[in-house]
C-alpha cells in the first residue's frame, strides 16, 4: 500500500514539474529513485510524423490502424492506461472539461484517440471507458469521434517513442510511472501541439485544432485570434504575441482610418456632383449669393 502511494506521488510529482507548477530543482519525494523519475517524461517532437501503420484494437476488438483515423481530421491523441487510479482519470476527466465549451464538433470538425499503454488492457475494458467519457461529455458526435483502443507492447512502444512520451511499469505496485499530456496531431499524422499537465484550457485546444487542421476549421474570428497568439512550447501553452499584436493593431487601426477618410471623400464628390447636376438648385444657390 505504502510503495503504491509512493509510486502515485512519484507520479503526480513528475506532472507537476512538466507543467511548469514545481521547477526542476525540487527533488523527487521520499521513497522514489531519480532513476525512476528519469524514467517518466515527454519530450516534444514537434512536426514529427507518428506511424499510422501501427496495428490496435477498437472498443470492439476490431483489428485497426491509426491511419483508420486520419487523412481528413485533426486529432487529439492521449497516451493513457485505463485501470490507473489517478493520473489518467484526472487526464480523461480534463479532456472532457476542455472539450465542452467548443464550438468545434468531436467526430465533424476533430477526433480523438485515447491509446492505453497497459498491453495487458483489453477492448471491453476500453468500450466501459467509452461509454462513462461519451456520457461525460454529454453532447452528440462523442460516439463516431472519441476513440479508445488498446494494443500490443510492440505498437504501443513505438507509438510512445513517436511522441516522446515515456513512461515504466513497476511490477511490485502493478502501476505504471507516467506524466499527463495529450497532443494535437494534423491530419496526416504529425505532431503539431503538446499540452501539459491536468487541466487544459479550451481557448488553446481551439486554437491548436485550428492550427492542426491548416486553418480549414473554425471562425474567422479564430484565425484573428491566431495571428495575435502564439504557441510556446516551453510552456505547452498559448500566449499574446506582443510585438504580432501591436503590428496588427497598427494595421486594424490604419485600415479603418483609411476606409474611413475614403468613405467620407466619396460621399463629399457625390454631394459636390449632385449640386453641380442640379440646375434649379444652382440657381437658387446664386439667387441666394446676390441677396
């Protein structure tokens, strides 16, 4: 019991440090080996490509391939393990709380893969997963567009090395040591986005989806927001590109101005060739200027 609340927090301490809440000069906590913790990270492999040749099973067992999911939609991909007790549940769980607000509609406009990296996991343990998560998230699409498949220790290794997700089993807890993340993945397979940590924020899913998918979803609105935003993968988040912002700014407030005097100087020549087309009113006007 002691070793298992151990390996938890070992966990939990590893995420924390990755999503920038504890630094990395914190030491691990008592009990856990810095072999260990060495052992659990997730290194960025930005625009790398995932194999989607690699072979899972589907909530019902059907043999697939990632590519089976890709070639149209961006994707959310997360490495999880279903029967973990805290780390991948709070992810799951997080998931679900971003994916809510957006306008954005799972299984239209985006998918998602939840892959367990349990070989031992199987697709009935996969479909309860689904239906709780389809449930959870509460609103029509979850069914076609949120996947959960398990798989062999040979794809699921090689899918974890694409993405630079590692993490170990610890035989004597019968748990695994990982860190929580998912990823944004484009359309053909490669790795656009990393977020960090147990809460993700819905403004940067959006926007990561949006740049995900090449700007062919979302609002006009959201591709402004993109060019004032910019992506920090230090941080795994979205923040104000401050110099971006104001050259846009400038060039918002200029254009109005522009349009503004156009606008103004045209009305002025239609009303001075109105006058002039106008005899009778010309003629008054001069009648007017003798008085």
């Amino acid at each position: 019991m002691r070793s298992g609340l151990i390996t938890s927090i070992a966990g939990l301490w590893s995420v924390l440090v990755l999503s920038g809440v504890l630094r990395a000069q914190v030491p691990p906590p008592p009990g856990s080996s810095m072999e260990a913790a060495q052992k659990i990270g997730i290194e960025q492999r930005l625009n790398a490509q995932i194999p989607l040749d690699l072979k899972f099973r589907d909530e019902t067992g059907k043999e697939v391939q990632l590519k089976d999911y890709f070639g149209r939609k961006p994707a959310v991909l997360a490495l999880v393990y279903y029967r973990c007790p805290m780390l991948c549940t709070m992810t799951l769980n997080s998931m679900s709380a971003a994916f809510k607000p957006l306008k954005l509609e799972m299984g239209k406009d985006f998918d998602v893969i939840t892959v367990s990296f349990d070989p031992r996991e199987t697709p009935q343990l996969a479909a309860a997963k689904k239906r709780a998560y389809a449930k959870e998230y509460g609103r029509p699409g979850a069914e076609n567009g949120w996947h959960f498949l398990t798989g062999d220790e040979q794809s699921i290794a090689a899918l974890a090395q694409s993405c630079g997700f590692r993490f170990f089993y610890d035989a004597k807890t019968d748990q695994f040591g990982h860190a929580s993340a998912i990823m944004l993945v484009t359309p053909d397979g490669r790795l656009s986005r990393y977020f960090y940590g147990l809460e993700y924020s819905s403004s940067d899913v959006r926007l990561g989806l949006i740049e995900a998918s090449g700007n062919k979803i979302g609002t006009k609105t959201d591709q402004l927001l993109l060019l004032c935003y910019q992506y920090d993968p230090r941080t795994g988040r979205y923040g104000l590109a401050i110099i971006r912002a104001i050259r846009i700014g400038g060039i918002l407030t200029f254009t109005a101005l522009s349009t503004f005097i156009f606008i103004s100087l045209r009305r002025e020549r239609r009303k001075n060739r109105a006058n002039s087309a106008d005899p009778i009113a010309n003629g008054k006007s001069k009648i007017e200027n003798s008085a």
